[in-house]
C-alpha cells in the first residue's frame, strides 16, 4: 500500500499516516495500513483511516477544556481524496518527548517492572500482576526514536531534554489529567484504557505560545483499548482492535519480520467490524454518522 500520494509537499510518513504542508497548517492523513509486531501489512482495513481520524475529533472535542489542541477542521482544506481520514491542524513545533500514561501495568511497562520494580523511574507496589490497574496513573514518558523502539525515560531525564523543569512537570500534569478523564469516559462506555500516548507542541504562532496537544489523540493507534468483559490481571488482554489480525497472524506460522503476510478478506472483514466497534463504542455515535460528516 502506497502513502496518500496528494498534489502536496509531503512533511513526513509513519507505518500508517502522512504529513503534508498546506503553508501556515498541516495535513495529518491516516491511512488504512495495518502494522502487526511493528511490520505493516502488504493490504489494508478499509475505513480504519476513517475510524482513527474519527475517533480522534472526539477526543480533541472532549479534551479541549484540559488544555488547547491543533485540529482545526475535518473538511475545509481537506482533499476530496482523503476526507474522513484526515486532519487540518495547527503547525505547531513539537516538543522531542513521548507522553506517555500508564493506567494498568502491561507491555514494555510490564517487562520492565518485571525487572526492576520500576518503570522509567517510578518505584511501583511488589506483587502486581500483569495487565493490574495501577493505584493511579503514572507518566512515563519516552523520547522520540527515529528507527525502533523509543527509549523510556524518567522525568529528570525528559527536563533535561527539554531544557525546561517545569514545562517536564506541566507535560506529566497535563497528559494525566487527559488520560484520567479519557480513561472515566471509556469506562462508562465498558471500555478499559490502560495506556495511551500523546505528543504536545508550541503553537509559535500565539504570541502567548501555549502548549497544544497535537498528533492523534486516544486513538486504537496510540492507546491501548481492552474491553471490560473478560478483564482479568494475571496474563496480557485482547486488544479491543488488533487481537483479531494478531491472532490470525500467528496462526500463520509468519515469523514476525518482514514482509508481513497479505491479510485474508475474512479477517480484514472481522478487523474492519472491530475498528467500526470501537468507533461506536468510544464515540456513542454510529460509524455512519462521521462518515456523513465528512462527505
Ligand atoms: N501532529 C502534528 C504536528 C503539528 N501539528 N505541527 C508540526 N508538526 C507536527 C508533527 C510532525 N511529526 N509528527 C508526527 C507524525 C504525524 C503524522 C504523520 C507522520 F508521518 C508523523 C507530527
């Protein structure tokens, strides 16, 4: 699968999504490409781009009153080509560290705690089990690594790379009280957000230059999202989205590196219903009704 190939300067490209220039504003495009173990898929999921950009106007819309973001608009300056699965939003100049929080102890978070009792420098409780709800949300954030995995880092660790000891703490403050009013929504909604990630930014063009929440936000993408029926700490969770793909991909035999196996129509159909789902489910709103939105 090839990037949305616009008539536009192309800023950046990720696994799934594309950044293009519109001058003083940007385009952020998300694909349909699908990543499993970090290795994207030859084919896609129909509507995920439409989903995740979906899903992420409703955040920004939730969140606005914790503190400002980039989006601007789903429609007005978005190209025909793309519309529904893309962004016009606020050039911000993005801060270099990851923000990273934790609700429930899994993934790299579990590994390390494993190891050490800690994760990025937070001391935790002995004896939690994997994929545990932590007695209250923890910022770990991480830096940005060009290739690979990114890098977890404690919070002194982040000041230094910001430059800015206050502006580390406000990051950590900002990004918890964004995940714990997330976190109450979805769960009123039988939805468990056990982590997310966010990326802030300066908006140079405010002479007051605020911090902003930029990127995508509480997405599947970059947020962990288990349902509430069948929780249970001791072992990982089902990926409210992915485990369908995930599972079907290891029952292939595929070793995990590339190039990833060309998904099958049965399972791109049972993930496209999966990520339609968890629109409907985060959002409270039918699928069909973003989709008109942006038509
Ligand atoms: N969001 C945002 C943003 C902004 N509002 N202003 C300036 N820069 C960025 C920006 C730069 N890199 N990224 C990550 C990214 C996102 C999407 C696709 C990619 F390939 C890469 C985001």
């Amino acid at each position: 699968m090839t990037a949305a190939d616009l008539d536009l300067p192309l800023i950046a490209s990720g696994k799934v999504r594309e950044l293009y220039d519109l001058d003083d504003r940007l385009l952020l495009v998300a694909s349909d490409r699908i990543s499993t173990y970090d290795v994207v898929h030859p084919n896609g999921i129909p509507d995920k781009g439409k989903v995740l950009t979906g899903i992420s106007v409703f955040w920004f819309d939730k969140t606005a009153h914790i503190i400002p973001n980039h989006y601007i608009s789903a429609t007005d300056g978005v190209p025909d080509k793309v519309r529904g699965r893309a962004m016009v939003v606020k050039k911000l100049t993005m801060l270099p560290v990851e923000c990273v929080v934790r609700g429930y102890i899994t993934g790299s978070g579990w590994k390390d705690y494993q190891a050490t009792g800690r994760v990025s420098g937070i001391q935790l409780p002995p004896g939690l089990r994997e994929s545990e709800k932590l007695p209250a949300p923890i910022f770990t954030p991480s830096t940005k690594a060009d290739e690979g995995h990114d890098e977890p880092i404690d919070l002194e660790r982040a000041a230094e790379i910001l430059g800015d000891r206050e502006l580390a703490g406000r990051l950590r403050d900002v990004s918890i009280a964004l995940y714990s009013h997330a976190a109450g929504l979805a769960a009123e909604r039988g939805v468990i957000l056990a982590d997310t990630k966010f990326e802030f930014g300066i908006d140079e063009a405010d002479p007051a230059r605020p911090l902003v929440l930029g990127d995508e936000v509480l997405t599947p993408d970059s947020s962990r999202y288990w349902p509430v029926e069948g929780y249970e700490p001791g072992h990982g969770q089902p990926s409210f989205d992915k485990q369908y793909v995930r599972d079907w991909a290891s029952s292939t035999g595929w070793d995990k590196a590339p190039p990833a196996p060309e998904i099958p129509a049965d399972v791109v159909a049972g993930t496209r219903a999966r990520y339609v789902e968890a629109y409907e489910l985060i959002t409270g709103e039918p699928f069909d009704g973003w989709l008109s939105r942006t038509s």
